[in-house]
C-alpha cells in the first residue's frame, strides 16, 4: 500500500521523480532542456518549496511562476496540448508514488494552477475603451 504526502522528503521525492518524467518526455522535455535549458540543480529547491507551500501552506517559496511562464511564452507557446501533457505526468506520477487525501488535493492545486496560468497565457487581452 502506498503511503500520502506527509512532509518535505515526500515532496522531493515528487518532484525529483516528475521532473525526470519530464526530461523524458518528447512533448515537453525540450522545452525545459532546450528552450528554457533549465538549471536542475537551482530549479529542483525552488521545487520542493513551492510545492511545500502549496500543499502544506508554509510561505517558504519565493518568486512568481507567471512571469516565468509569460517569458517562457515568449520564446514557445505552450497551448493546450503543453499543459495537458505536464498535468498527465504530474498525476501519473503523485498516483505511482502516493495515495491518500494530500496526493488528491496536491492534484487538485496542480490542476487549478496549471488551467489559471493556460488561461492568462492564452486569453487574448482585454479591449479597454477610453474615453
């Protein structure tokens, strides 16, 4: 029987075994490797602390992920098929490790977090009148 995400080295151990899957992966492992040719070793902290503070509610994680994402955009558009492929992995891999109620609402945050950033990424701006 799998055990649930209880504290920081559950969370290492998902992401460490996520972002594997994803450097693997032909669909979106170039866009870490390549693109944004990330820092695995200053990428993986920011990591375990963003996701600890997501599911946990500590206020350890420092920085903003849109704008990351918004430079990223900039250089590769990630669409639709770009965030449903890192979610697939994302869940795939908390079911293969986990079990119990923080794995489902780590899942939950993820698939929150990722749907907003697809939307604020992909929706066209707003059409301000002024008068």
């Amino acid at each position: 029987m799998k055990k649930d995400i209880h504290n920081r080295e559950d969370i290492i151990q998902l992401v460490d075994t996520f972002y594997g899957m994803v450097q693997e992966n032909n669909k979106i492992g170039p866009i870490f490797t390549e693109v944004a040719k990330v820092d695995w070793v200053h990428h993986l902290p920011k990591m375990y602390d963003f996701w600890e503070s997501i599911l946990f509610g500590k206020a350890i994680y420092k920085g903003n992920p849109m704008l990351v994402h918004f430079a990223l955009n900039d250089k590769t558009s990630l669409q639709t098929a770009e965030f449903e492929t890192w979610k697939t992995i994302f869940f795939n891999t908390v079911d293969d490790l986990f079990e119990g109620s923080n794995a489902e609402l780590i899942k939950q945050k993820a698939q929150s977090i990722a749907d907003l950033m697809h939307f604020k990424i992909n929706s066209p701006p707003s059409k301000i009148k002024i008068v």
